[in-house]
C-alpha cells in the first residue's frame, strides 16, 4: 500500500530552496515524487531536480560502503571496509595530527550538498571540541561577500518583499534557473501583477526575457555601474533627504567618490550607454516601493564586497530600506541554544578574534560570519603557511571540481597527510581520499528546516519544518548526525553530542523558541513562529543600524573597513584579469569569459548522472557571440578549444547574438568521472585575483582565447 510521507526538498541552498513534498513509499521504496499542493514556498510545483529526486535515491553510482584506498591517490583502488574500521582509522590519524601537529592542522570542509541549518552546526561542535577553528567553507563564492556589504553597512541581509515591491532589481541574479518553484514564480506573478522589472546581466538569461529593461555590463564592472546611478540619484535630488539626513552616516563623503562616476564615464568602464544608466537610476528611485536584489553572479568577482555595499547604499539612500515592497531587515530567528555553548561565530568579540589569529583565514571579515574559505586551507597546504594544514575531512563538498584553479586544488589535495570524504558519490574529490563514507541522501534521514532568505514563505515569520526520513539508508548509508555525533564521541568528546538520537537534538535546539520535535512531526506542513507584531514589522532600523562610534546610522562611510585598512567607500576597482588590467594578454587571449553558468538543472557538480537531467541537458557548453564565431570559423554545435593562462578545456559551442562580441560564458560543474562528465571549467579560473575584503575569487572576468578544435 502507498502511504504518503511530507517532505521539504533539499536539493538546491537554503536561500532558495524548501520546496514541500509529498514522497509517495510502496513497500519501503520510493515511486513518486510531487510538490506539496498549497504549500506557500511552491505551490504544488516542483523543478526537474525536485522531480528527479526519485533517480538519485535509486542512482546505481551511490556510495553504499566504506572504502579505503589501496592504490596511489586518484588510481581508484580500493578496498571495502567495516565502518568500525573506517573510524578507527580517522580517530587514530587525527589524533596523531593533534600529538605532532596540534588541532589546528586539521581542517572541515563543509559544502552545500547536505544543506546547512543543523548540518553546520555539527560540524562545529566537532571542529570547536577538538579545538580548531579551520572550518571552511565555499562562501567566498557564495553569498557570504555579498552578506559582508550588506552587514557591514546596515547591520543584516534584507529580504526582498516581491509581493509588494512596484520595482523589481535583479543584478546578477536569474532566480528562473536557480528557484523557478519559489522565488521565481514569485517574481513572475509580481511581474504580471504590474512591477518593473528590471535585470543586470551580461547575458541574456531567462529572466532577462522577462524584464521592462534588460541592463547588460561589462563582466566585472557592476560597481562602477552601481556608482554611477547613485551619481544620478544624488546630482539630481533623488534620494530620500529625510532618511539619509535621520539615519545615514557620510553622505557628503560618498556624494564626493559618486560625482566621479558620471553615465559617461561610467559608459566607458561598463559599456552600458550613459542614457540607459540614467534611465535605470530614475525607474529604481521614483517607482515606489523597489526591492533589489543581488545574486551569484557578483560573488565571483573580486570587487564583489564594495559592489555589494554600493548595492546596500542604493537601498538606503532611495529609502527602499525596510519599508512594505522594499527590502526588509530581518534578524536571525530567536537563538538556538548551540548559538552559546559550541560556536565560535556567536561567541564574544574577543573569542572571536581569538579563534580568527588562530586560524589560517586571511579575511577577518569573512571569518567571523562564516569561518575560513577553501582557498585559504590549500594554500595552508601548499605552502606551509601561517603553518601546516595535514587532515582535511570533506563533507558534501566537491572543491576537485567546484573552487578555482582546480589544477592547484587537486595538487593540494593530493600533498594532504590524510583526507576523509563523506559524501553520496565517489566525487573527483573523493577519488583523492584515503577513506571515503557513504552519506544518507536528504530521504535517508531527519533534518530540521528552517525557511531562510528567500526560501521563506511568509516574510515576517521564522518557519520551521521537518524532513523525516521517508526510507532506510541503502547499503551501510549514514547521516551526517549519525557519522559526525560517532565521530566526536570516539575522540573523546562526548559532551559535545549528549543525545542519543537527533530527535533529541532538534528537541535541544528548538527549546528556546517553544517548539517540540513532536510538535514539528504532528505539524508535518510547517510552523510559524513570527518576529514581530503587524505594527513592528517596518523601519526597524534602531535594531539594526549600530556603528561602533555612531550608533543607529546607516554605513555610507565605513569605519569598520577602515580600521581593517579597506576602503571605508564602496570604491570602485578594475578586475585583475581584463582588456584593461593586463593589456599585455589581450593579444594572445581577446576575450572576456565567465565561468559559473548554472542552466538550472544541476547544483554544481551533483546530479549529473540523474537519468532526466541529462536527457534535457547531456553537456556543457560555452556561449559566443555570432560576429566572434563567424570570424574564428566557429559554427553552432561544434567542439572548440577554450585556453587560459590556467589551462585549457574542449567543449561544445553554442552560437547566439544576445551577448557582447568580446564576451564569452561557460556552464558550471562538469567533471566528475562517475558522471562520466567533462571538462571541468574551473581548469580555467584563477586562485590568485581575489576580492581583498572576502577572498571571493575571480571565476566570473578572466580573459581566454577560443578556436576551433583541430
């Protein structure tokens, strides 16, 4: 008999994500999956990855044992285990690394796969109980130098009210392809509502097709862009005087770096006519309420901290700011009790600068939200400094495909004493490792949701909801609780992991808010908990906007960057890797690339042997322009060369007229062997040119040469 299990889908981030399911079972086994009909993040809908969800459950490539390798590192032998074996094994290594080392040259690599919420937090307790701070994780490219901006300048990351907004800004964000089940639909049923819509993209995407205007920059230039449309909202009286003179600190200071940045100047760095910038200034500050939004697409740059922060000002200066249809502040939901006994991120002020001396992180910003990022701990690796890293446990994290110049990546992976993957799939990175784990997939365990960033359903409230686990783990599968509980218990921290079960956990967690495991199991929708009251929801911005000098002011002029030694305004700084930055490689490599194309059907490197998946997308492709192609030769569909300083990559061409002539794009996270996928795009990226402030690296503006395959 069929029963019906409700779910939240894990498969894409916690930002975008929290799709309800209903996971129809038969006799223990999956047969169907289908979106929770009125649930308010989807709607009954679901994406291809949702309804694929089935093919990775039952995928044939799934990890199901404990290995250890045998042969030399990436010669793929190895050998079946015992998990007793296998955590024998890892407690013996690294606690040799802490006697010859000390704890701090073992590092936590935790990725998105297994979601975040509960997941990182365990990780935490392990990494906090044996006393090392190196958690890292893929931040620096995702979302955390954008939280820094918007942080460091008004004191959260705001929400976009979509419903109400009569002005949409998407900048660099294409929420079709990413959350079309979610934020998309919302954006859509805005759009037809009656809001502008407004998109920042070099490329044509989706969404783009969409928009009233439809802004195309050149790669790496969005702060220049962002500068110039606060020159024409300040030159011509456009802002909000009342909330600027009440609630902003140094707008005289950032009305002196704006007047540089005029729309024809601006023209000339970002190729958008000085026209089409004014006219996009004067929409976005006269169509009361607008809300703006930035994505993925400005993380990989290396100015993306001060583009965030000129994006944060745009806000605030239009008065957009924490107003209904505008972008909402919204706090973290009330505390957890782990946010005051095991993390290190919430601790005082001088634990945290404590833990950041100790740590190989370069980026004390950065640190302190989000712990270290992956290319700090390789060149740890590679170069022995601030000291050596020599055990790295990799949690759902693919960074052999995923983190930039994955040359050097592999070559540090490889010099590493001991790694450990714990992951569903034997990844390219865990074919480097000397024991690999089979993780549960999100159906094979218990999770506690918690609705974040735009993945919320009601925008004032903390939701919260619980994914069961629907079936038994296939082969000896465990959860990320059950491996890393086991795990710190057996190194001697039991205090650490007191419950016997994650039940008892989410009971731990939740206590502080007055809602129960079983609550949340009678309650299989979800529940609210919500912030505020009706009149409480707006222009909160006395709980937010707290300088350390001047409190309750918005950051137009940061003093917290200047005491860093960054600049305390949003300045605007030529990529590392451009036709202007490195005019001595223009010659032998004309064209601008980005890399980290994401269609929508995959999440970086996973799901690329799902069956339906690859039936609608079977490889990657790189974009170029029709002019660029007729003049190398190159026609639709063909195999090219694609070459950087980095290396080069053979992938199919597709020809198209909506980009720049000077601009190619390259579709994201191929290469995993068991896939049977190639190439892997981040051959060509840089680890080098980095955002000073976050670390992010430079994957969206390198420069590259493309001809025909001989």
């Amino acid at each position: 008999m069929v029963k019906i299990v409700k779910s939240v889908c894990r498969l894409c981030g916690t930002a975008h994500g929290g799709c309800g399911i209903d996971v129809h079972v038969d006799n223990g086994k999956i047969v169907k999956i289908e979106g929770t009909k009125n649930h308010p993040s989807n709607n009954g809908t679901l994406c291809a990855r949702g309804l694929a969800a089935t093919q990775l459950e039952y995928d044939p490539n799934r990890l199901q044992y404990p290995m250890q390798r045998v042969g030399e590192r990436g010669e793929g032998k190895w050998k079946r285990i015992s998990w007793d074996e296998a955590m024998n094994t890892i407690v013996t290594k690294l606690n040799n690394v802490i006697g010859s080392d000390g704890p701090r040259a073992i590092s936590w690599f935790k990725g998105q796969s297994p979601g975040w919420e509960c997941n990182f937090d365990w990780c935490q307790r392990f990494m906090n109980s044996i006393g090392s701070p190196n958690i890292a994780t893929p931040g620096n490219n995702c979302q955390i130098a954008r939280t820094i901006g918007h942080i460091y300048t008004y004191g959260s990351t705001p929400d976009s009210d979509y419903q109400n907004a009569r002005c949409i800004v998407l900048w660099g964000d294409n929420p079709i392809n990413r959350s079309i089940s979610n934020v998309g639909a919302r954006v859509i049923r805005a759009k037809q509502r009656g809001a502008k819509l407004i998109v920042v993209d070099p490329r044509f995407s989706k969404i783009a097709a969409k928009a009233d205007i439809h802004v195309q920059p050149r790669p790496g230039s969005d702060g220049a862009l962002a500068l110039a449309m606060l020159n024409v909202i300040v030159s011509e009286g456009l802002y909000d005087k009342e909330f600027v003179d009440r609630w902003t600190y140094g707008f005289e200071k950032l009305s002196e770096l704006v007047v540089q940045y005029s729309p024809e100047v601006a023209e000339e760095i970002t190729w958008v006519p000085a026209d089409m910038i004014r006219k996009v200034a004067r929409v976005y500050a006269t169509t009361k309420p607008a809300t703006l939004h930035e994505g993925n697409g400005l993380d990989m740059l290396p100015n993306v901290t001060q583009t965030s922060r000129a994006l944060a000002i745009l806000r605030v200066v239009t008065g957009n700011l924490d107003v209904p249809g505008g972008d909402i502040l919204n706090p973290e939901a009330p505390p957890f009790q782990r946010t005051v006994d095991m993390s290190l991120r919430k601790g005082s002020k001088e634990e945290k600068e404590k833990a950041f001396r100790e740590s190989v992180s370069k980026h004390p910003l950065k640190f302190y939200i989000e712990y270290c990022s992956v290319p700090e701990v390789m060149d740890a690796v590679v170069t022995g400094e601030p000291y050596p890293i020599k055990a790295i446990i990799v949690q759902g994290m693919n960074p052999a495909i995923n983190s930039s110049n994955t040359a050097r990546i592999r070559k540090a992976l490889r010099m590493v004493d001991f790694l450990v993957t714990f992951d569903i799939f034997m990844s390219a990175t865990a074919e480097l490792a000397d024991i690999v784990l089979p993780a549960a997939t999100f159906l094979e365990r218990t999770d506690l949701y918690k609705f974040g960033g735009e993945a919320k359903p009601i925008l004032d409230a903390a939701c919260y909801q619980l994914a069961p686990k629907v079936v038994e783990p296939l082969g000896e599968c465990k959860s990320e609780y059950d491996f890393i509980s086991d795990l710190t218990r057996r190194m001697g921290h039991e205090e650490a992991f007191p419950w016997e079960e994650v039940s008892e956990y989410i009971d731990y967690e939740l206590k502080p808010i007055g809602v129960s495991y079983k609550e949340l199991k009678d309650h299989p929708e979800f529940i609210v908990k919500r912030r505020y009251l009706p009149q409480e929801m707006y222009r909160k911005y006395d709980k937010f906007f707290a300088l350390p000098m001047l409190p309750n002011k918005a950051a137009l002029y940061s003093t917290v960057f200047e005491n860093l030694g960054y600049d305390p305004l949003p300045i605007y700084k030529e990529p590392g890797e451009s036709h202007i930055s490195r005019t001595d490689l223009t010659k032998e490599y004309p064209l601008i690339c980005m890399d980290g194309l994401k269609p929508g059907l995959y999440v970086h490197s996973q799901f690329h042997s799902l069956p339906w998946l690859k039936e609608i997308m079977p490889d990657p492709w790189i974009e170029i322009h029709t002019k660029e192609a007729e003049e190398l030769g190159i026609r639709d569909g063909e195999t090219v060369v694609v070459t950087s300083l980095r290396g080069d990559i053979e992938i199919r061409c597709k020809v198209l007229d909506t980009m720049n002539p000077n601009v190619v794009a390259i579709t994201h996270g191929w290469g995993d062997p068991y896939a049977g996928t190639q190439p892997a795009d981040n051959v060509l990226t840089s680890h080098e040119i980095q955002c000073p402030i976050s670390g992010a690296t430079s994957n969206r503006c390198f420069l590259v040469r493309v001809a025909r395959k001989v």
